[in-house]
C-alpha cells in the first residue's frame, strides 16, 4: 500500500490516511449562515470519496467578518444543530471533518458595500493598489472581541460534533492582516516586530482552548509569503511558522498570505498542466517541515499522484491537501486508492472561483459544459 494511504495521527486526531480537503468556499449556505442539504450531500460525497480530513468552507465568526452572501456561519448557537447533521453524515463515511474558522478583516468591504458598516482592520494602508474597499483600523477592545468570538466558535465547532478546527491565517483574511507588516502598521503590541504581528494569532489559540478544551484540535492555514513585492517575506513567515508550532497549533497548511492582483500572484494559479507547475508552495513546506516537530500539510496546484507520493516519501510534508481536484472528482482517493492512479483532470481553469464570485454555487463548470456539450 502507498505511503499517501497510512493511518496518520496528530497530538489529538487519528486519521485514515494523509489526504485532505483543503477548505473550499461552497456558496452553498443560506442567507443566515445555516447548513443546506446541498452541503450535507457535497460532503457526503468527500467522506465517502475517501479522504481522511475534510476542511470546511470559510465559515466565519463574527459577523463583522463575513466577506460573501452565502456563507456559513459559527457566530451564533442557532447554527448548532444543522452542523450536527454535517459532522454525522461525514462519521458516518468513515472521515474527519475539521471547521475553517473565518475573518475577513478589510475584506468584509467587499460584502458590506451597501450597509451601514465599515470593515475593521489592523490598520488602514492608503492607496493600496491590492485592496478595493474603506475599512478602518481596530482599537483594543475590538481586537479582543473578535479574539473572544474566535473561542466561542470553536466551542460551538466542538458541540456541534467537529474533530478540529483549523484557523484561516492565509489569502489576506484578517490574521494574515496581522501577520503582513504591509497592513498592519500599529505601534502597539499588536504590530511591529514579528512576535507582536502574531499576538493575534496566540491569543486566538489561547482563547480557543480556554473554552473548547485542552485536548481540541486547532490547526492553523497560514500564509507564509505575500504574493507581491513589499508584503511579508518567507524569511520572516517561516518564523512565524516555527512560532506557532511551539505556541501548540496542532498541523501547519503552508500557503500564501496577502493576494496580489493576478492568479500567478494568488493561490488560484491557473493552467496547471505540467509536472513542474505542480506543488508550487513545495519549497515552502520543505523547508518549515525540516523545522518544526507539528504535522505539515501541502497544498497548491497538487494533480499527479506520483509527486504526492515523492513528497511524502522524502519527508518534506506529511499531508497532501487538495481543493480544485475535489470539486471535479470528489472520489478521487477512492479510484487513486484502487490504483487508477490517473493524473486529477481539473485543468485548473478557476471557472469554478469565477462562478462562486457571481453568487452560484460550487461546481465544477467544466464538466458541467462537457456534458451539455
């Protein structure tokens, strides 16, 4: 049997085998931020294609950091019971299922354009050319209760039957704010040397297992780089990784921070279509995983299962997490499993993404034309 198919375990969560979904907005919530059946069923789908750990879609939780329409949300108990119903249909395939914990930031700009609301941030950068929106920046007291709100999540995520969670501190949502010494200019101790940029971070984790427990899993995505010029350099974000490992955070997904204006300067890279394209965060994780004794986990671009397996094998990662791949063949792992090993056919085209930002919700739209013809 295949490395990619070894039972793995993290300080606080077995799992069946080192494939993960990496969270993955769905646009499949309701207005209010319940669970739909359309969700049960998409997920139903992932657990009984095979992976071991699924990650939600960005769920957020506080309401000043919603950033789309239908997105689920961990903010308040109501929310409670149709999590239930998710995390048992997931068990009940035989996977895990951790909850993205979410916060736009400045991002929620996006969402609240026709409201009375202006999105909070670390600190307001003038003119930046990366950033359509008005946010301003958030004083102490907010910033404490939106740390409070990320533990009362994380309680409610507990109740409501999930294995972990996973903090989104990557793609510009409001930790990587923090993190970014392009938009976090604070002189407070939230802002100026690397260990106050991560404060967030810390009290975050601190607070989610004052309330959800010692033994609850938290994991963190986070955002290494900025995908342009002047952002968070890896010489610092790889520090930052280090930190966090120590400070408890359970696995480390390696990934982008702030987003630059095109796909190459995202984590959506598009075209994916040869070997070498592939794994594009690879010399990232390589190198935090030689450093830190947590669970990495590898994502981007991931489509050939040899050079999944090639990673794994020499040690620079010990997760493969895919998100494209899944929308097309969300039993992926199940034919890999049974040695169909075929490349994933997603040709990473983002018509998917695209869709999502006009308010559908998620598919793969390729496929969905190859069969209308």
């Amino acid at each position: 049997m295949s490395i990619l198919f070894d039972p793995m375990k993290t300080e606080n969560m077995d799992l069946k085998n080192r494939f993960v979904r990496s969270a993955t907005y769905d646009g499949c919530a309701d207005r209010d931020g319940h669970v739909t059946e359309y969700q049960l069923k998409l997920f139903a789908d992932l657990a009984e294609g095979g992976v071991g750990l699924i990650i939600t879609g960005i769920t957020h939780v506080h309401s000043s950091g919603q950033s789309l329409l239908f997105q689920n949300s961990i903010a308040i108990d109501d929310v409670i019971p149709g999590f239930r119903r998710l995390t048992e249909t997931v068990h009940d395939r035989g996977a895990k299922i951790a909850l993205q914990l979410f916060h736009g930031g400045r991002e929620a700009a996006k969402f609240f354009t026709d409201k009375d609301f202006q999105a909070i941030a670390p600190s307001v950068v003038p003119d930046d050319p990366y950033f359509d929106g008005e946010s301003r920046q958030m004083n102490e007291d907010e910033i404490w209760e939106i740390i409070d709100a990320y533990g009362d999540a994380a309680k409610r995520a507990r109740r409501a039957g999930f294995d972990a969670v996973q903090l989104h501190g990557a793609h510009g949502y409001l930790p990587s704010q923090f993190l970014s010494p392009y938009t976090n200019h604070r002189e407070d101790q939230w802002g100026g040397v690397l260990q106050n940029r991560l404060r967030f971070h810390q009290e975050i984790y601190k607070n989610i297992k004052a309330k959800a427990g010692k033994d609850y899993p938290v994991l963190i995505k986070i955002g290494v780089q900025d995908g342009f010029p002047g952002g968070l350099e890896f010489k610092e974000g790889k520090i930052a990784a280090k930190l966090l490992a120590q400070w408890g955070y359970e696995a480390l997904e390696i990934s982008l921070g702030l987003r630059g204006r095109s796909y190459k300067e995202t984590e959506f890279r598009t075209n994916v279509n040869k070997l070498a394209q592939e794994a594009y965060y690879r010399h990232w994780c390589k190198a935090i995983k030689s450093e830190v004794d947590v669970p990495t986990m590898i994502v981007g671009g991931l489509r050939t299962y040899d050079l999944m397996e090639e990673v794994i094998q020499k040690g620079e990662a010990d997760f493969v997490s895919l998100c494209r791949p899944f929308i097309r063949e969300p039993d992926i792992v199940n034919q890999w499993e049974k040695e169909n090993r075929h490349r994933a056919t997603c040709i990473s085209c983002n018509k998917c993404l695209e869709a999502l930002r006009e308010g559908g919700r998620l598919e793969c739209v390729q496929a969905k034309m190859d069969k209308t013809g």
